[in-house]
C-alpha cells in the first residue's frame, strides 16, 4: 500500500524525522486556510501516487492569499499522469506547505532488498532528481548500505554512509540521524520502501524530508488500524473499489474480456494467454484459495459491472478451491442477478467433475465450457467478437 | 529420493486444530505422509482423529521424533510458529500461511539460515514428492511420480503446469512451491541446487512471475551450476505496468522485474521459455525425451 506524500510525512512527524511545516487541505478553501496559518511563500502540492507531479504542474509556489487559493483550485481536479504512463490520476487533495528555500538536496532511501533479505540503505549527494541516471552514469555516487538483519544501523555505520556519499561535514551527523530514524520508520510501521527525493538543505543549514514516498506492507495493517484506516480513503477506480470493500484482488485492464482466475500465478497465466488468442482482459482478478460460492458471485457482480465487459472467462484449478462450490457460485449469481453476457467455464481439480455436472444441469444457456486453458481463451476471445480492437 | 519431503518425513502441523490445519493435515495423512503430531498451545493433551496434539513444538519433537512441521496458522503468529519450530530443532520448516508481514520473515528467514534450517514459503502450497508424501495443499491426486521437478513461485500454476505434464505422460520427483512473497525461505537458486543432486531428478520446469528479480539471479545459477536441462514458464506479460514508487526497486536489482525481462534474461543464458503452460509441458517432455 502507498502513501501519499502527506500520510508520509505524518508518519515521519509521529518518529521525529523533520519535514517541513504544512498541513494536509482536502479543498481549496481549507488550502487558503492551512496557508495563511503556515505563512507566505507555501507550496501547494497536489497528493498523487506518482512521480512527476512537478513537470505537470501539480506543484506551485504562492506568495498570497490569491495566489493559494487560485493555485489550489487549479490543482485539485487535475488529471496527472506518471512519468513511465501511469494514471492519469485526478488530484483530489492537497498538501500545503511552508515554502523552502533549498541549499541542496540529497537522495536517501531504506529499502526491502527482496535478494539479500535484508534492509539497504542507499544515499547520494546529489538528489531531486532521476536517481536511477546518476546510479547508472556514477555508481559511487550513490552509497549501498545493507543493514544488519540482528543489530540494525549503528550510528558509526550511519555517519560513515554519509560520508562515503560526500554529505558535507556539516550537514553529515543530520543525515545519519536521518538514516537511522529511516530503518527505524521502516521496522516499526512495516514499510517496505520509504524514499525522500529530494532530502534537502533549507536555510539555517536544516536538514528535513522534502518529499515523501512510502510502501506499507499490506500484510502488516492488522497492527497498524490507523494505516488501514488511510487505504480505504485511497480512492480511484469504482471497480477496484468495490473489490477492495469485497476483500478480491482486482486490477483493471483496458479490454473487454472478464477473467476470474484462482491464485496470482494462474489468473496471471489466463491473461497471457486470452492475449494469446487475441483478445484483451478486462481485468485481473484473483480469488484466492478456497473460493466459495458468497466470494464467486461478489467476484462475478465486480467483473461485470465494468460496462466494457463483452464475456466473461472462469479458469480455475481447484486445489483448496472446490469445483462444486465455483459452479454453486457461477450459477446462483447468474441467476440473482440475470448475467446474459457469454461466459466460458474451465474446470479442472478438486471436484470439478461434479461442478460440471451441475452447471451443465442448470440449464442457463449463456455458460460454454472448454475442457483446456487454450480452448477456453480462443471460446471466450470469440464469443467476445474477436480482437476487441 | 525426491527432495525436502519423503517417506522419512515426520509431521508436525503449527495449527492442527484450526480449520485449515485439520482439514489439510488429515488430507496430507490420506496422502501417505507420516503427521505425527499437531501443536496449539493450550490444547496439549487432545487428538485430532488419532494424532495427539502438544502444546509446545519441543514435546511435540521429545515425544514423537517429529523432523518436518507445516506452519498453518494465523499470519499474526505465523513467524512466531516458524521461530518455535526452528528453535525445537525441527530441520524442516514448510510455512503455507498467507499474509505473513515481511519484516517479520526478515528475522525468521536469518535465525532459520543461522541454524541450518530449510524454510519454504511462507505463502506456498508447500511440497509433494509424489507416492512418498505430501505436506501442504498441493492436490496430490493430480501427480504421479517421475523425472521432472517442479519449482514455483505459484499454487495454482503448478497445478495446471504439473496437471499438463501429466496428460503428456511425464511425472514428478517433487514439486516445490517456493512462495510468491518478497522474502520466502527458500528461493529458486536454493531448489534448483537440491533437484541437481536428487538422483531421481532427471530435468527441471521452473515457474516464475512478475516481481522481484528471483528468477534473473536463477538464470544465472542455472548457467554457471546446474548439468540438468531446465524449461521455465514466466506468467505476466499482459500485468499492467504497475505505478511507478520511487526509484529504488530498480536502481538495487538492475531489473523491471517484468515477465519480458525475466524471459530474456533466461533466453540469454540458453533456458528455454515456454509461452503458455502447455507449451511449456509440451518443451518439457520433449527436453526428457531428447
């Protein structure tokens, strides 16, 4: 789960990592009003979760009242997207923050080292802008640092960082302070990733967190109930919405071909191959193990209302998932909720003998079957009219 | 042989009486396997269907000589249960739980490596060596025994992959299932050594998917260690691209992490990929048969 550069630097404030002044504004008015409290020049920065917002003009500078207020209403409503073509995301909220004026700026992150198993501290001199240049064109420039998994980071550890990085002797002991809080932050809120790009100089030689990018592990949220309280006003896409309040796995594509798949890998797998046959998935949408026929129909109601949808494909292995109980799901939903879309059922695992039978006797003539993954992309692309394109 | 479980494998189930725990210890004792014992503090004393059940993983070992346990229980007390094992001096641990946090598997995955324990998962079907035993949720109904192992990051997949060997006419020695979190016990690298010294194993399928760089550092392994062919199959080419979060992911593995990235990394060391998981079957038996 990513926060938002705000939820970030809240969490920064909670463990006494130093961020600039500003305050979270949901609409211009309570933007005017965090300014005129934080004082003029503020920054007013639109809260998306992706890069680039600077070049896209979601970032702004106001000296006044006006110029806050014209500022925020620009921002909040705009469409920005990601430097690699994310989004586009609509601004729906503001951060207002007292304007900084910058000597430098670093790079320092903590990060999950997925290889290593272990926490890796990374920082440069040279910060605010593309890192993964400056690591490519000079990779000393940038100091790796992994932490050790029994001791954490000893603040001899931590100063000698900064100074393999270059940070001036006058700004290094702010800097590994600043690393250690950063693995401290990490380990105590279960975050996988936490980036300040740029961490910067301000006037009177401080050193704070000039942006904030950070990823909670999903997993940890049953021990951070104000962390999972954060995700569910994340917002975004109406179906991803409904799914997430459903408790599914479900991403959104650009096609108009449903899919409903049983565990990452295998949903995963169908998608690649109805792309295959020439089709384009509407969707992902993992079911997770042991998928009863309450879960089925949620699923089934989430895919469908997405008004691209032309058909729909089931591909399930059953191996904590029961055939029977998908084919009770795919026909109690299709009969509450009068589904008449095409929809192609591969069966295959534990039960799936009896769960053909039963959808075979419950005589609903919009349901195909396949007996192979392959079969069942190629039925479910052709019942969609082809390519979709 | 085979590798991790077999017929000298002695069970203990973290959570048999839960749901999840008696349904599928009961089903891996239909299987063949050897479940000597279950733990759930507090209920020490009872049985679940003949196996007795301690309260402490140690009576569990004293009591029983169990050598494996099978981690079922809740994520919050999952690496807890992991740690109990390894500390009772159980020499393998297979944790099937999903939504175990990743910082608690970051101190369990270093005090399991510091006492020589095999960990595998957490959030994995477990293992079956086909015949011998079974231990997790792997519908062993599905495999038969034979020259091909099987590694994964992906429950279901492997099903489909092994089913698809099976309908070819080729079986298993093992099939692993490795776990699809950031940090699982075992990675690729860590099958694929054991499958190239199990006698049994004549060739080796490897199913990867987007995320992390598992399966690069594999390639590499595989190239400069491994004498048995490998086929891989890589799900994910259609997954969107995820947002973009900072810049760090990318600048430590020098990989997307992309199912494009992860085939050509694999192509280049001479692996061959399969497109879709019957392809990958059907270049597989013809691999062993070549």
């Amino acid at each position: 789960m990513d926060l938002l550069e705000y939820q970030g630097k809240e969490l920064f404030s909670k463990h006494g990592l130093p961020v600039p002044v500003g305050k979270h504004a949901p609409d211009a008015e309570s933007a005017v009003e965090a300014a005129d409290q934080i004082g003029y020049p503020v920054a007013v920065k639109a809260q998306v979760l992706i890069g680039g917002r600077g070049k896209a003009g979601g970032i702004k500078i106001a000296s006044n009242a006006e110029e806050a207020a014209a500022h925020a209403e620009a921002i909040i409503g705009m469409e920005i997207t990601g430097p690699h073509g994310e989004g586009p995301f609509t601004v729906g909220e503001l951060w207002i923050e007292e304007g900084s004026e910058i000597e430098a700026e670093y790079y320092a992150s903590v990060i999950l080292d997925r290889a290593a198993k272990k926490l890796l501290v990374l920082l440069s001199a040279t910060g605010g802008m593309d890192v993964e240049a400056i690591a490519e064109s000079d990779p000393d420039a940038l100091v790796r640092h992994h932490v050790d998994p029994v001791k954490g980071l000893a603040e001899d550890e931590a100063v000698e960082v900064a100074r393999k990085a270059g940070i001036p002797e006058e700004t290094a002991d702010q800097v590994a302070a600043i690393l250690i809080s950063l693995v401290e932050i990490a380990k105590a809120e279960d975050a996988t990733l936490i980036e300040l790009n740029p961490l910067a100089v301000v006037a009177g030689g401080k050193v704070v967190a000039l942006d904030a990018k950070v990823t909670i592990d999903g997993n940890s949220l049953f021990r951070h109930p104000e962390l999972a309280d954060l995700a569910d006003d994340l917002g975004g896409d109406p179906q991803e919405e409904m799914a997430r309040r459903k408790g599914l796995t479900y991403v959104k594509l650009d096609g108009d071909i449903g899919v409903f798949g049983n565990g990452a890998g295998l949903c995963m797998s169908t998608l690649d191959v109805v792309a295959q046959a020439g089709g384009r998935p509407a969707n992902f949408l993992d079911a997770g193990g042991g998928a009863r026929a309450e879960g089925i129909m949620d699923a089934l109601e989430v895919i469908t209302s997405d008004p691209k949808v032309k058909a729909v494909l089931f591909n399930i292995f059953g191996g904590i998932t029961r055939g029977d109980e998908v084919a009770r799901g795919i026909i109690e939903a299709t009969e509450r909720s009068g589904i008449d879309l095409p929809m192609v059922v591969r069966l295959d695992g534990t039960n799936s003998d009896e769960g053909l039978a039963l959808l075979s006797e419950s005589g609903i003539d919009n349901l195909h079957y396949e007996k192979t993954m392959l079969g069942a992309a190629e039925k479910v692309v052709e019942l969609a009219g082809g390519s979709g394109e | 042989m085979s590798i991790i479980v077999d017929q000298d494998t002695r069970l203990v189930v973290a959570g048999l009486t839960g749901r999840e725990g008696s349904f599928h210890g009961l089903r891996n004792r239909e299987q063949g396997t050897e479940v000597v014992a279950g733990v759930t503090p507090g209920k020490g004393g009872q049985d679940v269907e003949g196996i007795p059940v301690f309260d402490t993983v140690a009576e569990a070992v004293s009591e029983t000589g169990a050598n494996t346990s099978m981690i079922l229980v809740p994520p919050p007390f999952a690496a807890g249960a992991m740690d109990e094992a390894i500390d009772a001096g159980i020499g393998t641990v297979i944790a099937i739980t999903e939504g175990v946090p990743v910082m608690d598997m970051l101190d369990t995955y270093w005090k399991a490596r510091d006492a020589g324990v095999r960990l595998i998962g957490p959030n994995c079907p477990g293992v079956l060596s086909p015949g011998k035993a079974n231990v997790g949720i792997i519908p062993a109904e599905f495999f038969e025994a034979g020259p091909i192992g099987v590694v994964s990051k992906s429950g279901t997949l492997t099903y489909q992959i092994g089913n698809e060997l099976g309908q070819a006419g080729a079986g298993n020695s093992s099939i692993v299932g490795i776990g699809g979190d950031p940090v699982v016990g075992s990675d690729f690298v860590d099958v694929l050594a054991l499958f190239e010294e199990d006698p049994e194993t004549e060739m080796i399928v490897m199913v990867g998917e987007i995320g992390g760089d598992a399966e690069e550092r594999a390639a590499e392994y595989i190239a400069e260690n491994l004498s048995k062919p490998v086929v891989a199959y890589i799900a994910g080419f259609t997954a969107p691209p995820g947002k973009q979060m900072g810049h760090a992911g990318a600048i430590i593995s020098g990989s997307s992490g992309t199912a494009q990235a992860k085939k050509d990394a694999l192509e280049a060391k001479g692996i061959r990929v399969g497109k879709s998981p019957t392809e990958t079957a059907t270049i597989a038996v013809e691999v062993l048969g070549g």
